[in-house]
C-alpha cells in the first residue's frame, strides 16, 4: 500500500470520528430549534422555551362571561380571574345641559361597590403615573373603541357601559366608560374621584377623571389605546362643563 493510500485512509477514519462525535450535538441542535418554533408558533403547551413570569394578562384576553382564553403557554400568570357575570344595564334618560351629553342616572354609574369594582381595586396599585397590577407591578390594559364601532351606532352616537360590564369586557370602550370605570376603582380604594365633562383645546368633547393622590390634583385621560395621567392640569381642557361624583352631578360655567 502506498503512501498516498495510507494517508487517504487515515483522512477517511479522522473524518468518520469527527462525524460521530458531532452528530450527538448537531442532533440537540435541531431539537431545540424545533421545539423553539412550536412554541413561538402557539403548537406546544406549557412553558418550555420561553419566559412567561411577567406575562401580564390583558383584559382582552377574558371573552364576555369573563372567561381566560388564553392559550396554555400563559399557564403560569398567577393571577386568577373571577367567572364575573355581567350585563349591560338599559339607559337612561340622557341630558344635553352645558354643552354635553349624559344620562340623567350618570351618578349611579360610579360604584365602588360592585364586586367587580372591589376586585379591581384589590388586585391593582395606583402610581403617580399608572394603575399597575400588583402581581407584576404592570400597567392595566384600557382599549379605546367608539360606540359607534363598538355598538353599530347607537342613538346619539352614545352609549354608557355600566364599569362591571366594561371591566369583563375587554376594557374596551370610549372616554366616559374608561372615566366612570376608572373612578370606581378609586373609589373602591378610598380615593374620592369624579368623572369630568369637559371642551377639549381642539374643539372636541371629551370625558377624564379627576382626583387628589399624594397631593396632588391628578387627571386621567385616555388618549386611543393608552392613558396619560396629568398632574395639577389638563393641557388639553380647554372649558370644564359637567363634574359627576357618586353622590351628585355639578354643571360649571353655566
């Protein structure tokens, strides 16, 4: 045998080991790719391949019984949400007096009391900046939709969620419903708040809640999908018609 052959043989062996000794790896390999793809593409249960401790679950997330529809990758978020069932309640009458539209009843739409006000208040902590969970310290979720959009156009263009209703559906909805939902949860946790009918700088009509915290007048907006709290004043309030407390409703600037 020369010693070309030999050499050529001796290649042949080198690389035949070589390719033992990486197949085990190059196996491991591809496994936790596949696995990796199952879990980002939602095919693979519980948690394995990704980071879900501070998963915060939006309210979008619960159906309109206030039901989890979460797929089972956000089995380990801690937080358990009551089976709450909700209606929207009938309007009332509603009121054009300063300027803005509301329902005569617009006080009874600010309860502290109902149980899933009370939940609310219990399970979540309010900043100077933002209502967070207190489970992941994340802020709570709040979807801005019209009623239009959101009810095929009601009369007026109108309509009031009831807070119970609005907080196990999404927390969708437009400025009065995020007002007089977020004002009961103050109040659920001993903050008194009122909800404030008011002209906006650009012309438009808008709802905010207004409160003391830390001392501090405190005001809270939303603004499309997110909420801006301001601090001793509104920037975008131009004229402030209408302030609706649990107790009564107040018209301004008559």
């Amino acid at each position: 045998m020369t010693l070309i052959q030999n050499e050529k043989m001796a290649f042949k062996s080198l690389a035949r080991l070589l390719l033992i000794a990486l197949l085990p790896i190059v196996i491991i390999l591809i496994s936790h790719l596949v696995m990796t793809t199952e879990v980002n593409n939602g095919g693979m249960s519980g948690s394995f391949g990704m980071d879900v401790s501070g998963y915060q679950l939006s309210m979008a997330d619960i159906d309109k019984n206030g039901h989890n529809d979460l797929e089972s990758t956000h089995d380990t978020w801690l937080l358990n949400i009551p089976d709450f069932e909700t209606s929207l309640r009938p309007m009332g009458t509603f009121n054009l007096k300063n300027h803005i539209l509301y329902p005569e009843d617009a006080s009874s739409y600010i309860m502290p009391g109902n149980e899933v006000v009370v939940w609310y208040g219990n399970h979540t902590i309010l900043t100077d900046g933002a209502l967070l969970w207190k489970h992941n310290n994340s802020p709570v979720d709040f979807n801005y939709i019209t009623d239009d959009e959101l009810f095929n156009n009601p009369p007026r263009s109108d309509l009031w969620q009831n807070p119970d209703y609005y907080l196990t559906h999404g927390n969708t909805g437009d400025c009065e419903d995020f007002s007089v939902a977020f004002a009961s949860i103050l109040e659920a946790k001993g903050i008194p708040a009122k909800v404030l009918g008011a002209r906006l700088v650009n012309g438009q009509y808008h709802w905010v809640v207004e409160y003391e915290f830390e001392g501090h007048i405190r005001y809270a907006d939303i603004n499309r999908n997110s909420v801006i709290i301001f601090e001793d004043s509104n920037p975008n309030v131009e004229t402030e018609w209408v302030t609706i407390s649990k107790e009564s409703i107040f018209c301004l600037n008559s």
